[in-house]
C-alpha cells in the first residue's frame, strides 16, 4: 500500500511568513522591519534617517505572535520593528528616485553604459570627463610605462 505524500505548507507567493505581518497599523506611518544588531545598515543607520523603533501599546501596531508585555519592542525573529511618518517616508523615495533619473538619462546621453536588460549592447567608450580619477591615474602610468 502506498503511503500518503505530506507536503510542507505553502509559502506565501510575496514570501512574507504570517508571523511577520503587522497588524493595527497606522495610515500615517511607513513600517519596516530592522536587524537591531547591524551597525552598518540596522538600527543605527534607520534611527539616523527619522525612523523610531515601535514599542508594545495596546493600541499600536502588533504582529500576530504578539507579546503580552507592554512597553517593550515590537520584535520577532531577531528583527525589530520601526516606523516613520508615510510623508517623510515618501518624500525620500521621490527624492532618491529623481536623483536616479537624472543618473540614469546622464548615463544613456553620454553612451558611457549601455544597458543590456534594455536591449543594448555593452560599451566599453568612456567619456574623459566622466571617468573616475582612478581610470585617469591608470592611463597616466600606461603612458609613462
């Protein structure tokens, strides 16, 4: 007789796990999810951008394997959970994104980077006056030998 297959749950398709879900969320905040012990990219860096840790209320936001203390972090699985105004939030992201827009039309105007995911070839012409100084300190020994 044939045994009966078990297959493990299924993952969620955005591969978010249920327990990290935020529930009770406000409109008005952006929320992420922070390594607390990372002081490169963790809490430091976050904490330097306006983003505040959130802390166990009644009427705050909570996770599903939620704690029954109040007053601490908001935490699981190592992670800690900080929040900031959505218009703070926003303004940011718009401003990094135009900064990426003029980057990216600098680049296709000048021809230095084609960009293959756009059907381009590769092109290894640089413009001079955009190399870096290490590409100029390369060719200067290359010329002296």
């Amino acid at each position: 007789m044939a045994r009966k297959r078990h297959d493990p749950p299924s993952t969620p398709a955005d591969g978010r796990r249920p327990w990290l879900e935020v529930e009770n969320k406000s409109e008005e905040r952006a929320y992420c999810w922070v390594n607390p012990n990372d002081e490169m990219t963790g809490r430091p860096m976050y904490e330097a951008m306006g983003w505040e840790t959130e802390m166990q209320r009644a009427d705050g936001p909570r996770t599903r394997m939620r704690s029954k203390s109040e007053g601490g972090e908001i935490g699981q699985g190592g992670m800690v959970l900080m929040s900031r105004p959505l218009s703070e939030h926003l303004e940011d992201w718009r401003s990094g994104q135009a900064k990426v827009d003029v980057f990216e039309q600098r680049i296709f105007k000048t021809g230095n980077y084609d960009d293959p995911m756009r059907g381009q070839g590769f092109s290894v012409a640089v413009d001079p006056k955009e190399s870096a100084p290490f590409a100029r300190r390369q060719t200067q020994e290359a010329d002296h030998g």
